[in-house]
C-alpha cells in the first residue's frame, strides 16, 4: 500500500487514542501521540491558565509541528493521534475565549501558526471522531484521569461548537467522519474493518460513515 499519513481529530473522549492503536497495530503503520509526561507547562497550566495557557500551546504546535514532519518524512506509513490543527482551531480558540489567553498573545500564536502550517506537508486524510457530549462527560468521569476532573459539559460544548466551525472550512485534505459513541473495536471488528476500507480507498472528499446495526 502507497505510504500514507492519517491525523486523527475529534473531542476529548471521542476514542482518538484506541483509534490509532488499533488502526497502527492492524495496519502496521506508526503511530503517533499526544506529548503529555515529557510536557514541562502541563503542571503549571492546571495551576494558572491564565498564566501559562499561551506557553503551553507554543509548546504544542512546536511538539506536534515536529511529529507531522517526522512522519511526512518516514519511509513507512504514519497515523498521529490528535492533529496539529486543532491546537490552534480548537484548544487556542477555546483558551481564548475563555480568558486565558489574551487578544495580543492570541493574535501572536495566530500569526505564528499560519506560518508553521504553511511550511509543513498536508495529511492524506482526517479521521474526525465525532460522539454525542454527554456520552463523551461520561467516558472522562469512568476513565478519572486527574488532570481531567475539572471538564464539564460546558466546556465539552464550547470544545464541540468550535469543532463543528472547523469542520465546516477545513480543506487540508479528505475527511473522514467517524460517529463513535457505539463504536466497539473488542466485540465489534467489524466497525474497525469499515474503518480500513475505506481509508484504503483514500477519500476523495468528506464522508460521513454508517455503521451497520
């Protein structure tokens, strides 16, 4: 199979993480993830977002901006769980809105950001996990990660109504949408065999697919 690079996007609690495990495992592609235990903002941003929300996204786009390039130029196929465009579209936006980031400090991010995106390779397709918020609350309550505790459906919405925007003028590449609040990979394969097919027919456009009952 031609050599691929997949980015996988979708809220917290869609599944993005199982997602690409099981996809790099059955695919024997490599695999990507979210920069957590060697982040050094990540303690500080929980103590003070107001104080450290714009360092840790710079942090962000500088780690992820490294990962696309990294997979863009392996030999083999690559799928990175969470893209580098939702740092800016989705986590900067919502910071900002919500007061932690400043209109200055957003606006220097932005301009940063365009200029990085610019200047890296597009994926050959988005995998966006989309899944009802409230079943979304309830997966982060039963998995209780600690840095986790303080998400609320508030925020989940505001998190969702940004991605909905997102989705409506992104045009990176194809896009695959995903519904993943009945998705099973364990006792359902077949879910995760609809999944491959059609990432292996490389979409030429946005498509939403149906799960059989």
């Amino acid at each position: 199979m031609t050599k691929r690079l997949i980015v996988v996007a979708g809220n917290i609690g869609a599944g993005k993480t199982s997602l690409t495990q099981c996809l790099g495992e059955r695919l024997g592609w490599d695999t990507g993830f979210e920069s957590v235990t060697d982040n050094p903002y990540l303690a500080d941003f929980y103590e003070d977002m107001a104080a450290w929300s714009f360092h840790l996204q710079v942090f962000h786009l500088g780690h992820r901006s490294n990962q696309l390039q990294a997979a863009a130029d392996a030999p083999g196929s690559n799928i990175l769980d969470r893209s580098l465009y939702e740092d800016y579209e989705i986590f900067t936006k919502a910071l900002h809105k919500l007061g932690n980031i400043s209109d200055r400090d957003f606006l220097a991010y932005e301009q940063v950001y365009d200029l990085v995106v610019k200047g890296l390779p597009a994926p050959d397709l988005l995998l966006y996990l989309k899944c009802p918020v409230e079943v979304l609350l309830e997966r982060i309550r039963q998995r209780g990660r600690d840095i986790e505790t303080g998400i609320t459906l508030d925020y989940l919405n505001l998190l969702e109504s940004l991605y909905e925007d997102w989705m409506s003028h992104y045009e990176l590449s194809p896009v695959l949408t995903i519904p993943t609040d009945d998705l099973n990979f364990v006792e359902r394969a077949s879910h995760l065999d609809i999944v491959i097919e059609r990432i292996q027919h490389t979409l030429a456009g946005k498509e939403d697919v149906v799960f059989p009952n």
